[in-house]
C-alpha cells in the first residue's frame, strides 16, 4: 500500500464545497501516477492556500476503494474548475 497526496486549488476548484456535497464517495482526477494507485492506497486530499482567506492543508482522508479509469465527467462539477475566474 502506498500514500498519495492530492492537490486541489481553491482558486480553481471549489474542493471544500465538493467535499460537502459528496456522500461517502470521491471522484479525483488523476493526472500522474495512475499506474501506481492501487485499490487500499491512502490518499490525503491537500487544499493549497489560493487567494481567498482559507488556508492550506490536509481537508480529508481517504481510501482508493477502486481502480483508476477513464470516465465521463461528472456533470455535478462541469463549470466549478473555474470558480473564481
């Protein structure tokens, strides 16, 4: 088992309200590493700081419950990944 850390840009991406919305299960993007993740890996999900008043840092814990794939996106987040833009 291996430990990931996934970022997600505030300024891009409302990840706290993503996270709010979801039910026991995340949808993440992978764009490096995709060979590697492996059901049973941890993942930390890292907020960076953005321009807003949050700060950065660890905003959840996670477990890869299933392979990485390709899919569609979710049509719940079309749009959001350029909040603040």
């Amino acid at each position: 088992m291996a430990t990931w850390i996934f970022q997600g840009n505030p300024n891009t991406f409302d990840i706290d309200g993503y996270l709010e919305q979801c039910d026991s299960s995340v949808t993440w993007l992978v764009r490096q590493h995709a060979k590697d993740i492996v059901v049973d890996d941890t993942v930390f999900l890292w907020r960076s700081e953005g321009d807003g008043e949050l700060s950065g840092g660890v905003v959840a814990e996670l477990q890869v419950v299933e392979p990485v794939r390709v899919q569609a996106d979710d049509p719940a987040l079309i749009g959001r990944e350029n909040l603040g833009q």
